[in-house]
C-alpha cells in the first residue's frame, strides 16, 4: 500500500463523566482512493473515532494523522482536507439547500463565486439541483442527509467522513446513495463510512473494519468477514425442550455445530452448500420428527459475523455495551478465528 | 505535507479570514430571522404591548410622579426605559440561538471546517446586535406615534440609542456563555427569565427608584439596567430626567440630588466594558469546554 491516507496508533478516548472507555486501543490504516468501512453495533466507537479524526473530539492517547497532519496537532490544516457528514443531517432548516451548500463553501474559504458555482455543482450530482431553492424546513428526512453530504462535498475534501450516511433512508434512495459514493471514489475522494449493515459495507467498502466495545475485532474485505462465517447461514426456532436435541441431530451436517442465539431464541448454523444445506436440516429434522417452527437461509448479517466474532449476538452486544463501563476483555472470542 | 519528527507547524487564520467567517455566520444566523419572521414579530409584540400597556394604564398613575421634563408624558419617561428592558430581554435570544445550534449538530459541522473559531460565537453576539437595531428601531417608531419626543437634541437621542446597543451587545455575552453552560434551549430560556426579570423591575424602567424602600433603592440605583435607563433618559430628555420631581419636593434640591447624564453614562459604559471583559473570555472558554 502507497502512503496512507489516514492512520490510527492506539487511540484511546474514555468519557470520564459517563466512564465510558469508548475507544480502547483503536489502530488502522489505508490508503487512498477507497471506501473503508467501519462496521459495528450501537454504542460500538464508531462516531467517536470519526469525531476523533475529524478534530471534533481529543483523543486520550494515541496518534491520528488525515492526508498526511496530525489532527491533534495542527486541526486547521486537517480540516482543509476533510468533509463531514455527520450520523444527524447538520443542516440550516431556515435556509435554502442552496445557501446552506454556499455558506459551507465560504467557510471552506471558497471565493463567493466559485461556492456558488461548487454548490450547484454538487447539488446537481446529489440529485437536488430541484429542490436547491426550497427552505431546508421543506425537505424529507432523506434529502437532508443527501444535503448534508453535499455540504461536505463542497470543499473537495480528499477524505470524506460518513458517518452512518444511510440510516433512516428508503432502500431505494439507499442505492442512490451508493451510488453517489462510488462516484466520488472514481473521482479520487476516499472515503471513511460507518455502518450498521454488513451488506452496505461488503456492497460499498473496499474494506473493512469490525469495531465493537471500542477495538477493532476484525479486519479485510467483505469476502474474507464473510469467509470466516462459512458462506450463508440458517436460522431455525425450534421449541425450547426440542432444542438440544435438534442440536445434536444437526451434528455433521455444516462445519459447525449449531449454535443457540440466545438473543434472537433462534439456532444457527453456517451452510456451506446454501439450499443443499437446507435441504438437508429440513430432511433430518423431518426423519427424527423435530417440529420446527421457522426456518431461513439467508446471508451472513452482522449478526453472524458477531456471533462468529465474539461468541454473541450484535443485540447482544449493544445490550452489552449498555451496562458494561469500562471495557474488560470479552469472553468468549468466536470460534472460527 | 510530510510527517517529520519535528514540531508541527499550526495553520493559523489570518484576520481576514476571521472577518469573512463572522460576516458568513452573521449573515446566517440573520437570514433566519427574515425566513421565521415570528422570531422578530415576538421579540418586537411583547416589548410594544409593555409600551401600550404602561402608557395607557399606569400613565395616568405613575405620570404623577415622574419628572417634569417628560411634560407629563409618562411615554417620553418610559420609552428610554422599555428599549433596555428589550435589549435585556432580547439578549436571551443569544443563549437559545447557541444552544439550538449545538443540539441540531450544526456547531460540530462548523467545526469540522477551516474557519475561525471565534466566528461562531462572534457571529451570534453580532447578528443578535443587528437583530436588536432592528427592533429597538421598531420600538422608536411605535414610541414616536404614540407621542413620544426627545426634549434634547437629535444627537443625544442617537447617542443613547449607541448607549442602549452597546449594552444589548455585553448582555448577549452574558446569555451565551449561560446558554453554552446548560446547552439546553429550554433550560437557557428559564435561566435568561429568572436572572433578568427581577432586575428589570427592581429597576428604573418602570417606577422612578425613589419610590422604592431604602434598600432595595441602594440596589436598583447601582445595577447596570438602572443606570444604562438612566443614561439614555439624560441623554435623550436632559438632566431634569434624573430627578425626583413631586409634591412636597424641593425642584431645586432634587435637581442638586440628581445623579448627573454624564455620570450615568460613564458608569453604563463602564459596565458594559466591564461585563464584555469577563464574558467574552468566558464564552469563548465555555465554547472550547462544550464542544471539545
Ligand atoms: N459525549 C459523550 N459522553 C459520554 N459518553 C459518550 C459520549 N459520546 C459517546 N459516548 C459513549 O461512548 C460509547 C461509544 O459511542 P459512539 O457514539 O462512538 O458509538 P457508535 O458506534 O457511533 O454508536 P451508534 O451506532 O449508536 O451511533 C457509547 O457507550 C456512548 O454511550
Ligand atoms: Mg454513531
């Protein structure tokens, strides 16, 4: 990898009031031109790290350098280089798209006239060159978010910061959204994005990074998280008192045994062979006469992947994280790694 | 830019630059009043309504009582007094426009960006300034259908008009270092009522202060909202504004007692110079604490 464009040694930030280590040691790098997702549950880190990398938060300890400075050093100069779009739309509700794109141009020290030309410009990509004159007050909870993008655009930040830009948007305006994103990653913008989805992230990122309670459990592409689950998963509720016993007759049919996910009430298990796989529970549990009352094959979820990462569930996790206050070690570290 | 070993160099901001942030921030926060023109209808209905309010139903009473030189027009006496009571009223908007902007995120957007620091604060206190033009000159206007007139000259009454302003500017201060403190628009709201409340009215605006007990007169007569109304009713009527006049009172003496135009307008300065070299600080240190 050339130079990276943005690098991570050990950041640690513990929110002293609330005692709440929020990053525990986070460290990472990549370089530029790529979209790099940062997946995790709620209260896992993620606008914390972004807020540390975008001068809004110091952090505690460690190093934090965007497009070459130091964020904690020289923050000035780091946020010539950066666009945020923050997990709320900051957006003016009493000015129009337009004006709220302009003043960010000025503030990003655009002359007048080129902020206005950037923000027809970027308002024209982001599809809301229409609505550009109306008052913000007007616009739907997702032309927000796209206006809060485009205000973050109109610098021509060399990283952008996105964090959870698709939460609360339809699936259809979603795909626009990525869209958009891929477009600036061809034009040369690289682009850090948190997410909740693991099919967003494996959809959109180049890369990505499991985060959860404040570290990073997990590094790569899409593939390779989605390897360590074994390809496609099923998920079957059986009644309680079934339960072991379906366990055991679902021995040998995957690479893993079944595992109770007591969060969801439901088993699971990797199948390798996808429907074949399915065909085949379906089969055994018919011959030892175990009534099921559901049962799906569907992709690896974030779910999965914490469940193969931590041994527990992303609910789980996020229950977790509600009451633990300072990081401890997690328990069980997954199976699979 | 390479990372090296040594020290980093910090981009600093030039001057220029600040000055065209505060203008963008200004501009800003000042095009939200023309688009919820409620903002400025409320901030200007509440201070006129005082204005017909007072005149037409207390006139009559306290007119009695106030110096001859308001030609027993109590709106002469009681506009010079109304324009701070909105200026102190008026400051609250400080505090609730800051605290909006850091619960709806758009202070985090302002700072993730290369601009001056001080324009968001700057931006506020100046914009709430204009704001405040705007609707002391509202005021002057409904003052003067109803009858008011100036008895000095056109200089004095825009020399406190500046007074009245100046002072407006150092309460903004006030509020938004309150507002940045409990960040909450609620919460700055309750707290802007509790603290200027009681000194508006513990005050000369609306009764002379001799009328008042003796101990609570030694207040009212130092506080700042007595002397800045003080200042410009010196400024706009003449000294006999600043005296006791009534039956049983002495013209002569109570003019000697008088506290003098002047005077009370060195000491109005005085405290919004006073008020601004505290405040100013502390916002900008608030600022850095709420947001860091
Ligand atoms: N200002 C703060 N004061 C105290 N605690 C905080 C603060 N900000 C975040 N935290 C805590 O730090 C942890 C990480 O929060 P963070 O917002 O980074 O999570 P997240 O991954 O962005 O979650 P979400 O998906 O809900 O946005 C949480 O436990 C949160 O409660
Ligand atoms: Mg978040």
């Amino acid at each position: 990898m050339s130079k990276p464009i943005v690098r991570v040694e050990n950041i640690v930030k513990v929110f002293k009031k609330a005692n709440v280590r929020a990053l525990d040691g986070v460290s990472l790098e990549f370089g530029a031109g790529i979209v790099y997702g940062l997946l995790g549950p709620n209260g896992a880190g993620k606008t914390t790290l972004i807020r540390v990398l975008t001068t809004l938060l110091r952090a505690d300890s460690g190093y934090a350098e965007v497009a070459g400075v130091d964020v904690a050093a020289d923050p000035t100069s780091a946020r010539t280089h950066i666009g945020l779009a923050g997990q709320y739309a900051a957006v003016d509700e009493y000015l129009t798209g337009r004006e709220n794109v302009e003043m960010v141009g000025r503030l990003y020290n655009l002359p007048a006239k080129e902020a206005t030309k950037r923000a027809d410009e970027v308002l024209h990509n982001i599809g809301l060159a229409e609505a550009a004159d109306r008052t913000v007050r007007t616009y739907s909870g997702g032309m927000r978010r796209r206006l809060d993008l485009a205000a973050s655009l109109v610098g021509r930040p060399q990283v952008l910061f996105l964090d959870e830009p698709t939460t609360g948007i339809d699936p259809q305006s979603r795909l626009g959204l990525w869209d958009i994103i891929r477009d600036l990653v061809a034009g040369g913008t690289t682009v850090l994005l948190t997410t909740q989805y693991l099919d967003e992230a494996d959809q959109l990122a180049n890369r990505i990074a499991v985060i959860d309670n404040g570290r990073l459990i997990a590094q790569g592409t899409g593939d390779e998280l989605k390897d360590q689950m074994g390809g496609s998963v099923i998920e079957l509720h059986v009644g309680d008192e079934v339960r072991d016993q379906a366990i055991e007759a679902l021995t040998g049919l995957s690479t893993e045994a079944a595992a109770f996910d007591q969060y969801r009430g439901s088993l699971r298990l990797p199948a390798p062979d996808g429907s074949q796989t399915l065909l085949n529970v379906v089969r055994r549990l018919d011959e030892r006469s175990i009534a099921v009352q559901d049962i799906a094959l569907h992709k690896p979820t974030l779910d999965d992947v914490f469940l193969t990462l931590t041994g527990r569930g992303a609910a789980e996790a996020e229950a977790e994280a509600e009451k633990v206050t300072t990081s401890k070690r997690r328990g069980p570290r997954g199976r699979s790694n | 830019m390479a990372i090296t070993s040594e020290k980093v160099e910090r981009a600093r901001i030039s001057p220029m630059h600040a000055a065209k942030d505060i203008a963008v921030i200004t501009r800003r926060n000042l095009l939200r009043n023309i688009r919820l023109p409620q903002l400025l209808i409320f901030a200007t209905v509440q201070p006129v309504m005082f204005l017909l309010l007072f005149n037409y139903v207390f006139g009559g009473a306290i007119g009695q009582a106030i110096p001859a030189i308001a030609q027993g027009k109590y709106i002469n006496w009681l506009l010079p007094g109304l324009l701070i009571q909105v200026a102190a009223f008026g400051a609250g908007q400080t505090a609730l426009g800051l605290t909006e902007d850091l619960s709806k995120g758009v202070i985090d957007r302002f700072r993730s960006l290369p601009m001056a620091r001080s324009a968001v604060l700057a931006g506020r206190t100046l914009s709430d300034l204009i704001r405040n033009g705007f609707v002391i000159t509202l005021m002057v206007v409904m003052g003067f259908v109803m009858g008011f007139r100036y008895q000095t000259s056109f200089i004095g009454f825009v020399a406190g008009l500046l007074v009245a302003m100046m002072f407006a500017f150092a309460l903004s201060w006030i509020m938004a270092s309150i507002g940045l403190a409990v960040k909450n628009p609620e919460a700055a709201q309750s707290a802007t009522f509790l603290g200027v409340f009681p000194l508006v009215f513990a005050s000369s605006v609306f009764v002379p202060t001799q009328t008042m007990p003796d101990w609570l007169r030694t207040f009212a007569e130092v506080q700042p909202i007595t002397v800045t109304t003080n200042a410009l009713r010196g400024l706009m009527l003449g000294q006999e504004a600043l005296a006791e006049f009534g039956p049983g009172i002495n013209p002569v003496q109570a003019l000697a007692d008088a506290p003098s135009v002047h005077g009370q307008v060195l000491m109005s300065l005085l405290w919004s110079i006073g008020i601004l070299m505290i405040f100013v600080p502390l916002s900008v240190r608030v600022y850095r604490r709420t947001v860091g």
